[in-house]
C-alpha cells in the first residue's frame, strides 16, 4: 500500500508539469505516520521500484524545492523541478 501511494505521489509530481490532470484515489493504510512519511520522503529507494527514475530529490519542507527526472525507452526524457 506504500508503494502505491509512492506511486501516486510521483504522477502527481508529473501532473503539475506543463501536462496537467488530475488523479483521485482512496485508501487507508494500516501504519503509523511517521512510516508512511518516511516512506514517501525516502528519495534513495525509488530507483527500486521505478526503472524510469534517472534522479529525484530536493528540500522536504515548505517551500523546498523538488527535481525529478523520468527517462523510458522510446520517449522523450521528462524534468519537473518545483
């Protein structure tokens, strides 16, 4: 369920590019929050599950900065910084 919503956080982080849509979904995890964030804020292990994932990081906090970049066979790299 994690990895889901890590799923969901980084085509939301794609959807506020230049391309925008819009993504609902509902669920409930079963873990404390400080899991659940530790999770999503962990950068290093996307890479594990994401073979598109060429970089993703930044500042965690408000107003901080993000950068991720996507690159899949037969298409064209895709940046987001924000």
């Amino acid at each position: 369920m994690i990895l889901y919503i890590i799923m969901m956080l980084i085509l939301l982080l794609v959807g506020l590019g230049s391309n925008s849509f819009e993504i609902k979904d509902q669920g409930d995890i079963y873990a404390p929050k400080d899991k659940v964030w530790a999770t999503i804020i962990d950068f290093e292990s996307y890479s594990e599950w994401n073979s598109q994932l060429e970089y993703l990081g930044g500042e965690v906090k408000p107003n901080g900065q993000i950068h991720l970049k996507l690159s899949a066979d037969g298409a064209d790299p895709y940046e987001f910084i924000q």
